[in-house]
C-alpha cells in the first residue's frame, strides 16, 4: 500500500483563527502541481489513491480539493487528528485498522500540517527522518500492512 503524507499549500497569513487561513493563489498553484504528479505517479504505478483524510482546517481542505481534481479519490473523510498537534501513534493505529479493513486498499492521500506531517512520516517509517516539508510537498511511503511499517520512495516538492 502507498501512504501519500501531503502538507497543505501556501496560505495567507494574518488571521485570527489559524483554522480559518486560505491558500493562496501560489498555493493553489502548488497544490494543482502535486495532483498532476500524483496522478502520473499512479499511472506509472499502475495504482490509485481510494482514501483521502484531510485535516478540517480550511487549506488543507482546499488544498485536498485541488488534488483530487487530478486524481478523483472514491473516499475523503475529515480527520481532527490531522490538525497541526495531531498524534502520530495515534494516526499509525487509525491507518493500520484502515488497510487490515480493506485489503484491497493501494493508496491512502492524508492533507496535514507541520509539524505533524513530519512526525508522521518518522512514525510510519520506524526512523527519525526529521524531514521539513515545504508547502504542498508529498513523500510516498510504501507501507507494509504486515511490518507496520514502510520506506520514503519518492517525493514531490512544488515549485
């Protein structure tokens, strides 16, 4: 199975509630460019991406919006436990119960925040990456349901 683990596209800053903060046109821009990737990426893998979490703050909604224009997912659910202090053990447990559900799932997009994204991808990979995501970048993992574990094996990073 590949995890997609996707920080949202450049926002406007200056807002009152953090939640509330837009993409801005660069981040729609961004986020247009990595589903057009991700749409090659599945064609070249003979794959898709069936399972879209997003986190409910209001870039990463938009920013899954733009995505999935390319890539056309069958289920997107709003997760809390994607907001920018989400919990990586936790969202570990949530993907696994998800794949061992559904043994035909070959790809799961989830839209986030740093720092979690990058905690998250730590979590999923059994090792301290530390990587810094910048705005609309996606690292796919493939992941094994088994091992309950996975390794980076690509990346997009938007212009």
């Amino acid at each position: 199975m590949y995890i997609y683990i996707m920080r949202h596209g450049d926002a406007l800053t200056n807002f009152k509630f953090d939640e509330l903060r837009p993409l801005s046109d660069y981040g729609v821009f961004q986020a247009m460019q990595a589903g057009k990737w991700l749409k090659q990426f599945t064609v070249d893998h003979h794959t898709d991406v069936s399972v879209g979490l997003v986190s409910p703050f209001l870039r990463a909604l938009q920013t899954f919006e733009q995505v999935n224009e390319s890539i056309k997912v069958k289920s997107t659910t709003e997760l809390t436990e994607l907001i920018p202090s989400g919990k990586p053990i936790a969202l570990h447990v949530y993907l696994d119960q998800l794949a061992q559900s559904d043994p035909d799932l070959k790809g799961v997009l989830l839209v986030s925040h740093m720092p979690l994204v990058s905690f998250l991808l730590d979590e999923l990979c059994g090792q301290h990456l530390s990587e810094i995501f910048s705005t609309a970048s996606i690292l796919c993992i493939d992941y094994s349901v088994e091992h309950a574990s996975g390794q980076v094996i690509t990346r997009f990073i938007a212009d």
